[in-house]
C-alpha cells in the first residue's frame, strides 16, 4: 500500500491544501487502479500494449512536481512487465524519496555518479545502456538545457550522454519556462537528434498559472514507452507529411466570423501520431484552443484561403491529411467596419462566395508536385458512406476518412471511421480520436514505405 506518510516522508510540501488533495488521489490511484482497465480506456492503441520480450527502461525522474506522476508511472510499466530501474536527481530526490521509487519498481535505486559501491556493481556507462530506453520523468528545463548542451555533471545527464538507446522525454515545467525562446531552442535540438518528445498538456499548473507546461499524464507516457519498445514504430522516418486540422473562421467584419465546431482534436492528434513514428510533420492548424504536439511544426492560420496558402507552402510532402473542417464558404465582401444594426431594418443578407477546396487542389496537383498520398476526411450527418465515397471520387483524393458526426463527435475524445479507398470502405470501431490517430498512421506508414 501506498500512504500519504510515504509524500510526507518524501519532503512534498502537504501543507498547501491542493498538493495534499493531488496527492491523496495519488495514493488513491496507485492502490486501486488496475492498470489493464487503464489499457481497455484507450490510451494504447489496439495491438500495442504487450511487449512481446522482457524489456526494460531506465527512468530519470527530475526535479520537478510532476515527479510524482513518475511512481504511477513505475506501477503502469511494472504492471505489465517492464523492468524499471530508476535513477533519482538530487532535484528529484527533493519530490519524491529513493525509497518510494525502490518500493515500486523493485530496483535499486541510482542518485550519485561517485558513488564506489555502484560503480563497482554496475559501472555508469553499463547503467546507460543496459535498459531498451531511457525516458525522462519529469524532463526540467534543466535537464532539456544540459541534454541540448551536451553537460554531463551528475549522473542522470552522464548517463544520458553516454547512452547508445533511444531517448524519449516528459517536459513538465510551469508556463514560462516552457514558452522560454532557450527552453524552444533546447527542445528543438534534442528533437533534431531523435529525442522522442511526450506532452507538455495545457492546464492548471502547481504553480497556479494556466498555459501549456504541465506534464503529459502517466497512461500518455507509458503509451509512448510502449509503442517505442514494442519497434517498428519509426517507420516514418524521411518522410515528409503536412496535416491540416481544427476549424476555419471566416470574417464578415473586424469582430465577427462564420466558424464551425471543430475542435481541432482528431487533426492534432493524427500530427502526433505522425511525428511519432519519425515523420517531419507541418501542422497547418485552424484555430483550436490546444497545446500543438510537441515534434511538429505549427502554421496556425484562420481563414480557408490562409490554409490553402500555409498548405501549399509547406509542399513538398510525401503525403498531406487534410482532417481540418475548411468552411465551404466565406463572405463575400468582409466589411471594414463593424456592422451597425440598422433601426427599422429587417435583417440584413450576406453574400456568400465559395471558398478554394484545399483537399481537391492538393489531389489535383500534377504528378511529380502531387503527394504520393493524399487523405481527406469528410464529415457527414446523413448517408456518411454514399456522400464520402462520392468525395474520393470528386476529388480524387487517395483515402477519404468518412465519420457521422450527428452525434457529438465534435469536441469529443472518442470518433468512429470509416477509411475508404480503391479497395473498399473498412469499417473502424468506435474508440479514442488517439487510437484512430495511432492506426491511421500505421496504415500511411505502409502506404508510404510499401
Ligand atoms: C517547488 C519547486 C517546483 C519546481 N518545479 C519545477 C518543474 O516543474 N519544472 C522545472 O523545470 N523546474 C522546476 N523547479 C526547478 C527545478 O527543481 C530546478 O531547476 C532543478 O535544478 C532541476 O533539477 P534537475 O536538473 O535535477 O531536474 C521547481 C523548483 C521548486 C522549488
């Protein structure tokens, strides 16, 4: 069982009365949470949660409040038989004790690069590389500076330095630091060098402020740690995808605009998944109110035109996902002006022009220009399968993803496809707009690599 005294005896600062609250639905979740129903959620895609040998991680845990999320973690991976050996900073020691990391994942506990016994046990270069991945949890802006920077000054950023296996990082920092120009900058670094970037979320920080910053929940991260031991997940890699995503807005003055209900989370989550699997992703984004994957470079735009001038912009690619809900039309004069209500008057009409077709334009493009691979979606209320398979045709696109969004899929966590293509129309179950993100990705990457 895990205690409160356990947090309390880790030095955690219990005294204000949100931390404790955190940290009693911790104790809470550690001792009742079995982490398959965790699995039968969502949070791994169909097919991917059994690693099929033995394997193991070495789990830096840094000095932030998130490292506290870093003990679910250790339960979530023990619980399905990955070895965790766990390695503390002396700034991570501050939130969460060696004892409570050792109690969970069964291991030794490492904290200190001089240490005589450990080194002659297990010398630091072995510790490095005798684990499948190296993850870091939570990853501060100072343990991104010193990875970006090549530091090696204790023993989490030697070993980081010295391993030879993938590394995959938590980000977890208040606002701020995270949307810092040198945070930026380490991030886009450690990204260049194949460093596998989980989270940050947007919301409440410890801190008390909002913003993008907080760290990715646990069952997010042990997804990632999955997928990358489970392999094959980098087949992406060279390649080169745009994907539009979210809503347009579509002005009629200065202060108003025709919108549509996308959320932008299906596009989005599709980018992630993308970036996941190695591919250079440009996410040309309508505007959504959510923190862009971490791995993708972001084009946010606002009006159709903006999206077709940002899309064509980032071609070449070697595929374009065209998820976003582009409005069909726009106004045909924008007014200058804020439209004033006219006494007496009986409504006012606007003029509606149709827009340019983002989807048709890419697909049409001529060969040697034109993506090898051009996916688009279409979201219908009534007759979903006739009325997309009627748009493939249209358009010419490759793929069309239909889904029926009579029912509240806008917005919502969860969707039902249907994928459609020269084959035939296959028929996806209901489940997260992650996991249908994770397949679809899967099944470009075999389109693309044959
Ligand atoms: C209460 C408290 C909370 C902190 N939380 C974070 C955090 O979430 N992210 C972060 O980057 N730094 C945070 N810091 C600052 C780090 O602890 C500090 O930069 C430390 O040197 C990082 O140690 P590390 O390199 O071992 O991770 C926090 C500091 C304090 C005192």
């Amino acid at each position: 069982m895990i205690e409160m005294s356990d947090f309390i005896a880790s030095g955690f600062p219990v005294r204000r009365k949100r931390w404790f609250v955190d940290n009693a639905f911790l104790c809470d979740r550690l001792n009742s949470e079995h982490p398959r129903r965790i699995v039968r959620q969502g949070y791994v895609a169909p097919g991917r949660r059994a690693v099929s040998q033995p394997k193991s991680i070495l789990l830096i845990i840094g000095g932030g409040v998130a490292a506290y999320k870093a003990l679910l973690l250790i339960r979530l991976l023990k619980g399905h038989g990955v070895g965790v050996r766990a390695v503390l900073t002396t700034g991570g020691a501050q939130f969460v004790t060696p004892l409570s990391v050792g109690a969970l994942s069964g291991e030794k506990v490492f904290t200190d690069l001089f240490d005589l016994t450990d080194e002659a046990e297990m010398g630091h270069i072995q510790l490095s590389r005798a684990a499948d991945l190296v993850v870091v949890v939570p990853a501060t802006a100072d343990l991104m500076a010193k990875m970006a920077g090549g530091h090696a000054d204790d023993l989490a950023t030697t070993l980081l330095l010295a391993t030879d296996k993938d590394v995959l990082i938590a980000p977890a920092m208040n606002v701020r630091m995270w949307e810092h120009a040198a945070t930026q900058a380490n991030l886009a670094t450690l990204i260049a060098r194949g460093v596998g970037v989980v989270g940050p979320d947007e919301g409440d920080m410890a801190c008390g402020e909002y913003g993008p910053g907080r760290m990715a929940e646990p069952e997010v991260i042990f997804a990632a740690i999955m997928a990358r031991l489970d392999g094959g997940a980098r087949d992406l890699v060279g390649k080169r995808i745009i994907v539009t995503s979210g809503p347009t807005h579509e002005p009629i003055d200065p202060v108003r605009y025709i919108a549509n209900r996308s959320s932008g989370k299906q596009g989005n989550a599709i980018a992630a998944a993308l970036a996941a699997r190695g591919a250079e992703v440009v996410l040309v984004s309508g505007p959504v109110r959510l923190t862009p994957p971490a791995g993708v470079t972001v084009q946010a735009v606002e009006s159709a035109r903006e999206m077709l001038a940002a899309t064509m912009d980032a071609l070449p690619a070697d595929a374009v996902v065209c998820a976003a809900a582009v409005a069909d039309y726009r106004v045909a004069e924008v007014a200058d002006q804020k439209l004033k209500k006219a006494d007496g008057s009986n409504g006012r009409t606007l003029t509606l022009v149709e827009n340019p077709d983002i989807l048709k334009i890419v697909s049409k493009l001529p060969f040697g220009d034109r993506p090898a691979l051009v996916v688009g979606f279409a979201a219908e209320t009534h007759d979903v399968i006739a009325y997309a398979s009627a748009k493939r045709v249209r358009k010419r696109c490759d793929w069309i993803v239909a889904n029926d969004v009579s029912q509240g899929v806008f917005g919502s966590d969860d969707n039902r496809v249907t994928v459609i293509d020269d084959a035939g129309a296959e028929d996806w179950p209901s489940m997260g707009k992650d996991a249908v993100a994770d397949r679809l990705a899967e099944r470009i990457a075999k389109a693309l690599t044959g």
